[in-house]
C-alpha cells in the first residue's frame, strides 16, 4: 500500500513515522518544517497513491504551519488516482463538490479517544498557567459533550472542586453522578467569579461580553473549542482577564500518541470501506 500524509500538524508528522516503520510505502507533502526527515512525495507518488491522509483543507489554511506551500489540497485532490482513498479527520466545512472522502470523527471510538488527549492537553495547559494546584481551585467546565466530558473527569481526579455547566438536564446528572457539581448554562450570571478556572469547550459563544465582566482576573480563561469559539479572546483580554485559546491540543500536547491514533483509526477507515465494497 502506498500511502500520502498531507499537510497538518506534528500528529501528521508522527503518522508518516509510524506508517513507514509499520513498512508502509510512506511519503508526505506539506510537513516540510516537521524537522523529521520524511520522505517527500514527488507528483508520481501522488497519483499512485492508495490513500491520502490529508488534514482538512476547508476548515483551516492548507498545508498548514509545516508546510512550505506546494501542491496545494485542490492539486492533490485532482491528482488522485479513481478508486484510492481520500482520509481526513473532519470534513467541516466541505463544499457540496467535494470529492468521496473517509471521515475520522464517524469513528466513535476516535473521537472519543482524541476528546481526552485533548482534555489532557488541557489540564497540562492549566498546570502550567496558574500559580496554583489543580487541587486547590475551583474550576468551572462548561459544556459535557466528549471534550467537557473528559475534562471535568480529569480535574475532578486530580482534587479539584468541578462544576459543569450544561444545557442539558441529562448531561447535568451525569456530571453529578462524576462526582461534580452541575448549573444550567442560564444560570452563571452572577456567579463566575468564584471559579479559579474556567473552560469553555462547545463551539458557540457561551461567554459573551457581559459574562467575561463577572470573571476574576486572577482566573485563567481557557477555549478549547473549535470555530465559532466559546467567547471572543480579543475582548477577554482587553478586559484584562488571563485568557488563552488551547486549539489543536492533541497535535501539540502529545503529537506522538495523537499521530499513531490518527494513523490507526485512517487504517481501521480504510479496511472497512474496501469490505464494504
């Protein structure tokens, strides 16, 4: 099997590694300034190739901040060959003529897996930002989808005083039934000053402006979720509120174990399509 990792981040670079010493015919494009050396697909590589792991091209810029800009995703699509593979983490974003393609975040067990290496991230994050034990604070999580959910777990374990907030009755007793406390999202006016930190992890603006005024400036303010976000950085911080944005967590925080889990979930994605076939 001949396989292309195209653009990305350091979880693409640690894939090709791993794929090449699994003995998989490997080669990349737009992972140039990874500092691991790959082997760079030319054209012919491109058009023979069985599967393209390729990050999302509609979602952010391509190929992304390892790559030194050739081919570009829309020349890699129109290379590919009839009948190979086109893998990618997510198609958020994808026009209505994009080409047949393998999505990752169908794969439950995925999904599920990158949610706590990105709640992993996040907690590391936290760790190295406040001046404080994660066992002496507060902390508020808001939102318990897979992200939220995995989180909250972690900083409870590790002796914080969780609260989720969250929409849903059902999630609120399942955070409960976690060992955290629980608010509806309706209810934190008037009361966010009391957490030490807070995490935002839906992809909706759950903190606008007169909710970012109640905060302790003396908190850390973290956003974990993806485009829209869960409150505007620029305005957080104009408020002179500690806050950061924590996008692509897995890639930064633990690129290796993210790299082999992507590659072994492009490998599950691709037995499966050919049995379906």
């Amino acid at each position: 099997m001949k396989l292309l990792l195209a653009g990305g981040d350091m979880r693409f670079a640690w894939a090709a590694r791993l794929a090449a010493r699994q003995g998989i015919d490997t080669a990349t494009v737009g992972l140039e300034k990874s500092g691991f050396p790959l082997r760079q697909a030319d054209e012919d590589f491109i058009r023979s190739a069985d599967a393209i792991l390729m990050a999302n091209p509609w979602r952010s810029s391509f190929p992304g901040p390892l790559g030194e800009g050739w081919p570009r995703a829309d020349e890699i699509m129109a290379m590919m060959r009839t009948g190979a593979a086109l893998i990618l983490p997510d198609d958020i974003g994808a026009p209505e003529n994009a080409p047949a393609r393998l999505c990752l975040d169908a794969d439950e067990n995925y999904t599920q897996a990158n949610a706590l290496l990105t709640a992993e991230g996040a907690v590391h994050a936290a760790m190295r930002a406040l001046p404080c034990a994660i066992r002496d604070i507060r902390a508020l999580v808001i939102g318990y989808g897979r992200i939220g959910r995995q989180t909250a777990r972690l900083l409870t374990a590790l002796g914080a005083s969780v609260t989720v907030a969250a929409r849903r009755g059902e999630s609120r007793d399942q955070a409960e039934a976690a060992g955290a406390a629980s608010c509806r999202l309706d209810e934190l006016a008037g009361r966010l000053g009391r957490w030490r930190l807070i995490i935002s992890t839906p992809p909706a603006t759950v903190l606008p402006d007169e909710l970012l005024r109640e905060i302790d400036p003396d908190a850390l303010l973290m956003d974990v979720a993806s485009s829209p976000f869960g409150f505007s950085l620029e305005r957080a911080k104009a408020l002179g509120l500690n806050a950061a944005r924590e996008n692509g967590l897995p890639g930064r925080y633990c690129p290796e174990s993210a790299g082999r889990l992507l590659l072994d979930a492009a490998l599950k994605a691709m037995k499966k399509g050919e049995e379906s076939t």
